[in-house]
C-alpha cells in the first residue's frame, strides 16, 4: 500500500486521497449542472428590449460624435471664411492702391539694363523706350510706334506705368 504522510504525520493511504478528490470533483460537476440547469434564458420580449437598448446606446454615441464633427466644421467654415474676407480685403486694397506686381518693371524709370531683361527687347530698344518717356501707360508704346504689338504682348504682363 502506497502511504503518503499528510498533516502532523498522519499517514493516509493514496486511494483515500483520490475518493476524496473525485467526490468533491462530482459534487462540484453536479453544483454545476444544478446551476446549468436553472439559467435564465431571455425571452424574446427581453432580447427585443435589450436590442432596442443597445440601439438607442449606439445612436446616442453617434449622435454625440456627429455633433463633434459639425461643431468642428462651423470653426473650420468660419476661419475659411475669415480668410476669404482678407484676401477679399487685399484684393480691393490692391486694385484700389493700383500697386504694381512684384517683379514688374517701371517703363518711366526702369534703366536700360532693366529694359533690356524683358523679352525681345534690345538695346537699342531699350534706349528707345527710355529716349520716348513719360509713359501714361504702357500701351503707348505701341502707340508712340516703340514696339510692334507683337511684341507689347510679350512684355505687357511684365512692365507698368506706375
């Protein structure tokens, strides 16, 4: 006989030890099916009540994040909007002051070197347009017979009177 020494050296025979263990092991499977056999199972009046609220949790959930989302879109809309109206602003600023384009060159004051950066104007071209001044606008370069109209619309977009 196999003996295993328990508590304060008592000695209890193995297959004691395993009774033991399968009758709490039955007890516990048949606390179990005990158990198993009384669960609730919902009926179908409470499956629908619980679908419904999960469906008004959803709903609340997204409600409130579509709420987020418009409220991040006003701000968005207004400083669209904001920014519109300073463009808008400087654009009447700008033609109001008639200020001329960065970049864009001065026919009453430009030097030759100046003139000469333009397209298809030449030295002698230049000294021209400078020899003809004043300007009161650049189409008078065509009309004073400085540049053909050719070549006017080459250089239109980049000199002024200004």
């Amino acid at each position: 006989m196999i003996l295993v020494r328990f508590h304060q050296d008592r000695e209890i025979p193995m297959h004691a030890i395993h009774r033991t263990r399968t009758a709490a092991l039955a007890v516990a499977l048949l606390g179990l099916g005990l158990a198993g056999c009384s669960f609730h199972h919902p009926t179908q009046a409470e499956r629908d009540a619980k679908l419904k609220q999960q469906t008004a949790d959803a709903t609340a959930a997204a409600r409130k994040n579509a709420e987020l989302i418009g409220a991040r879109a006003r701000v968005a809309a207004a400083d669209a909007e904001r920014k519109l109206n300073i463009m808008a602003s400087g654009v009447k600023q700008g033609w109001k002051e008639g200020k001329p384009a960065a970049g864009r060159i001065n026919i009453n004051s430009a030097d030759r070197v100046q003139l000469v950066r333009l397209p298809g104007i030449s030295v002698r071209t230049a000294e021209r347009i400078i020899a003809a001044r004043p300007y009161g606008t650049s189409r008078e370069l065509v009309r004073k017979h400085i540049l053909t109209q050719e070549q006017y619309d080459r250089i239109s977009s980049r000199v002024t009177t200004d």
